[in-house]
C-alpha cells in the first residue's frame, strides 16, 4: 500500500507542464510569423493590383485626351474642310487622312459628318468604306457630334468610350472650323477619330506600360487573380471589362524566402523534438529521483533512531517519526541549540555550537542516554 502511494505521488510531473507550455508558445510564434508573412505578401500583391488598376484608368484618359488633341488639331485645317466637306476628293482623303492617320497616330476610325449628322466621309483601318459603314453605332456618334457643338468658353474637342462590332473603341469629336475663323453652316460639320482597342492595339499597350496578358472581354466574371477595370458606355452602363495580370511583387518576395521558411520549419521541428526528447529523459530520470526520495523518507520515518535535518543557522527542516515521539512537543520554527541544553552532553553541545556558529563540517558518532531505553 505504501508503495502504491509513492507511485502514485511521483507520477505528478510539473516539468510537463512547463515544456508543453513552451512548445505551445514556440508553435504560436512560428505560426504568428507564417501567417504575418502571407499577410504581408497578400498585401503588397493588393498594394500592386490596385496601383496597376489606377495606371489602367490614367493610361485611358490619356489616350482620349490625345484623341481629342489630334481631332481638334485636324479640325482646324483648311485642306482638310475643302477635300472632305466641300470637293470630298477621294484621293486626297485616302492619303492624308486614311492611311497617314493609321501609320502615324493608331488612328483606325476616321468620320466626317454632316450638319444633319450623315456621314460625308467614312473611313476604317486607313481605307474609305461605304459611309453606312458605321451604321450600327450611329446614334453613339450623333450624340458625339452634338455634344461637339455645345457652345463651351474654350475651343476643343470632346471623347468617349464605345463599342463597335464588340471592341471597345476610343472616339473623339471637334467641329471642322476654318482656319480664318469664318464659320461652316450651321449646324457645323464634326470631325471624329477612333482607335479600336482591338487585341493588335492591346497587345502593343500591354508592352508599353507592363500589363500582361490585356485583353476586352464582354462577358464572364474576371479571375480572381486578374486585374480590371469596366468599360462603360455613354449611359454609364458596362460593355465590357479590360482584364490583364497583375505584377505580384509579394509572391516574388514569398518565393525567395521559401527556402529560409523551409529550413526555419526544419529547425523548428528538430528544436521541439530535442525539448521532448530531453523532457522524457529528465522527466524519467526525477521520477526515478523522486521514488527513490520518498522510499528513503519511508525507510528514515519508519526508522527507530531518531532523525533531525537542521540548516546552518540551526533551524529543524526535518523530523523523523522516532525523533516527535521521543522529544514529544512540535518542530515548528525550533533552534537546535535551544532545543538540547548544555547539561544534556558537552560533547553534542560543542559539536552543534561549532556546526551553527562556524558553519564548519562534522561527521562522527556521540551517545546521549536520557534514561535506559531513550538515547540519541
């Protein structure tokens, strides 16, 4: 039964407590750093796709105000009103607007119309085409011309985002106004350039300002991974969404570091299989301890000589069974020197006065009779 108990109390291990607590926070740590460096990485790929969305929607702007630039420059040009409004000469059309237009400025799409909004002339790709040519958008354009006739404090032109044969296409507007600022009949003729962001445009924007893979796409949801912005028309209602993959300067980052990150995890793994390693081994090695601790305190309590354990200022920590019973009273916060007088035995005075007070080492054997069957 005794030896059940002592079993029984050495199972009790506070130093599992202790290591498991540090694998915990070990673990914690290491998981608090993987996941602070998906976040970051996460965050810079956001930072990146946001800004590269931004650049998109400047890139556009930009292209339509040097559309409206190049319009309004043309539109003042007298060669230009004679052969087109006046003799329309077929040949100069074909030379100075259609094929020179397309080489030097990307200009696809070139209109002239009327004052009750017909075309006069009607150009696609730097090639004159049946003036019914654009007929599918024609509303799109005599709301263009319109709004290039408004009245306005400054001359210029005027552009937007529309759809023709499923591309989007850039357009802008200015009224023809001679260069001697007589004035056309009213209304006056408008003058309208187009670039089609067709997929040979795209691709030559994808080049130029970094956005890979862009591309128009009518219908579908954009991949989660893909960048985009929506391309509305004059009723602010969307036709379509130009798409292209965004730089992910986070996961090049990731990359890099995954190596460190592996033998990181590496490292972790050994340090936590050496602190369980060593926690059994010590943990085996104090229960061997603390069994053999408490058979001893077994066998000194069960003793019948009497057993006291005192500091060097003499203060008992420890009694025996045999020792309470003998001197019959409690232990607690007692003094040596005070418990056993001088007339006791000199001997064991001398021996306890020169342990106390000069803290020196003694070993040896010394009897005290207090009568025939008590002695120490």
């Amino acid at each position: 039964m005794l030896i059940e108990n002592i079993k029984e109390k050495s199972q009790s291990n506070p130093v599992h407590a202790i290591v498991l607590a540090l694998i915990f926070l070990l673990t914690v740590t290491l998981f608090a750093m993987i996941a602070v460096i998906f976040h970051s990485t996460n965050q810079a790929n956001d930072e990146a796709r946001s800004h590269s969305i931004s650049s998109a929607n400047n890139i556009l702007k930009e292209k339509l105000l040097q559309l409206e630039s190049n319009v309004s420059d043309y539109s003042y040009w007298d060669d230009l009103i004679q052969n087109t409004y006046y003799r329309h000469d077929q040949k100069w059309i074909d030379n100075k607007l259609g094929k020179y237009l397309l080489n030097n400025f990307n200009i696809s799409n070139v209109i002239v119309l009327d004052g009750k909004n017909k075309p006069i002339v009607a150009i696609s790709n730097g090639v004159t085409v049946d003036k019914n040519f654009y007929h599918t958008f024609v509303s799109d354009l005599k709301e263009l011309a319109e709004k290039a006739r408004e009245p306005s404090p400054t001359r210029q032109g005027t552009s937007r985002i529309s759809i023709f044969n499923n591309t989007p296409i850039l357009l802008a507007a200015s009224v023809l106004t001679p260069e001697d600022g007589s004035q056309l009949p009213s209304p006056a003729p408008v003058l309208i350039y187009g670039k089609q962001l067709n997929n040979s445009f795209l691709s030559k924007l994808s080049k130029q300002f970094q956005l890979d893979e862009l591309q128009f796409t009518q219908t579908g949801k954009a991949d989660s991974s893909q960048a985009f912005i929506d391309i509305k028309n004059r009723k602010n209602q969307s036709i379509g969404k130009l798409t292209w993959s965004p730089k992910k300067p986070g996961d090049q980052v990731l990359t890099k570091t995954k190596r460190p990150m592996i033998f990181l995890l590496l490292g972790c793994t050994l340090v936590l299989f050496i602190i369980i390693r060593s926690t059994n081994i010590i943990t085996k090695r104090l229960a061997n301890a603390k069994e053999s601790i408490e058979f001893l305190s077994t066998a000194i309590d069960q003793s019948q000589s009497i057993v006291l354990i005192f500091d060097h200022e003499g203060t008992i920590k420890y009694t025996n069974l045999q020792a309470d019973n003998f001197f019959n009273i409690s232990f607690q916060d007692k003094n040596i020197a005070n418990l056993i007088p001088t007339l006791f035995n000199d001997k064991f005075y001398r021996i306890i006065n020169n342990h106390i007070i000069n803290k020196n080492l003694w070993q040896g054997d010394f009897e005290y009779k207090s009568s025939d069957s008590h002695s120490i």
